[in-house]
C-alpha cells in the first residue's frame, strides 16, 4: 500500500473512531469472557470469545426490510437451516437464522487449507430508524454458549 493510501485510510479510521460505537443505541452487551477485537467507527463491532467463538454487531444507518438481511450481511453464502420471525425485548420484532457455513462467503477453502465451518446465529431488527445485525458465530460442533446467543437477543433500545 502506498504511503497515500496509508494516510487516507488512518484518516478515515481516525474520523469514524469519533463517531461512536454500533452499541451506542441498543442494550447489547457481549458476555463475560468476550474481548473487542474489530471495532469499525458506530458501524460494526467484534468480540473474540472462548473457543474460536465471535459474537458481531452491525448497525447499518437505514432501515432495511428483515427479510434482506441476511443476503446483504457477510454471511450470505451459509446454508440457512432455520429461519423464523421472533419478538425481541418485549414487542421488537426481530428476524432469527441458524446458519452453517463460512462467515466470509467463501465455500471453497484454499488449497491445503482445512475446511472450517461455523455454526451462526443471525438475528436482524430495527431499533430508532437503524437495522441492526447481530451475530454469534463458532466452530461448528462446538457447544453453544448460552449467554452469547442471549446477547445476540438484546439488541434492544436503551
């Protein structure tokens, strides 16, 4: 990358840094033992957890029809082995997917690497005009953690 490049793009992250966190609007608390590792101004926000496991949040600035959601998130390429409308913190409606597959889109792993599949949970919904995606990604077969699918379900107004 040139020296340009570096610049404009440590300008951009340090603007966006300023501008919040994807949690700012929403109660989602990541559980104990989840460290932040990406964090991407008020937009997207990881947390590293046991085991190879990741919870995400992303907060897109518009409202997007649920039923949208999961084609326009980072794992539209997953087999989706469950799909269903949930009601989240009281009366939210929410969109819920239990998918397996690759986070990244990529099915094909690269020559002499080793396949590895994820179990993720998906739920999209709508909080102050914003739509908001969390996710609970791990291992596939690695058992669930039930205060990180918890989390993914409190993506409620503050």
């Amino acid at each position: 990358m040139n020296k340009q490049r570096k610049i404009a793009l440590l300008a951009v992250t340090a603007m966006l840094a300023g501008c919040g966190s994807a949690t700012d609007a929403v109660t989602f608390k990541p559980p104990a033992g989840f460290m932040s590792s990406v964090s991407v101004g008020p937009f997207m926000q990881a947390w590293s957890g046991p085991n190879q496991s990741m919870l995400m949040l992303m907060a897109m600035p518009t409202k997007i029809d649920l039923q949208h959601t999961i084609s326009n998130s980072t794992v539209s390429n997953a087999d989706i082995e469950k799909q269903m409308r949930i009601t989240i913190c009281g009366n939210q409606e929410a969109l819920y997917a239990d998918m397996v597959g690759n986070p990244q889109g990529n099915k094909t792993p690269a020559p002499g690497a080793k396949e590895q599949k994820e179990r993720i949970e998906f739920l999209a919904t709508t909080v102050s005009g914003k739509t908001y995606m969390a996710m609970y990604l791990r291992p596939l077969g690695t058992p669930p953690d039930p205060q990180a699918e918890s989390a993914i379900r409190n993506v409620c107004p503050k």
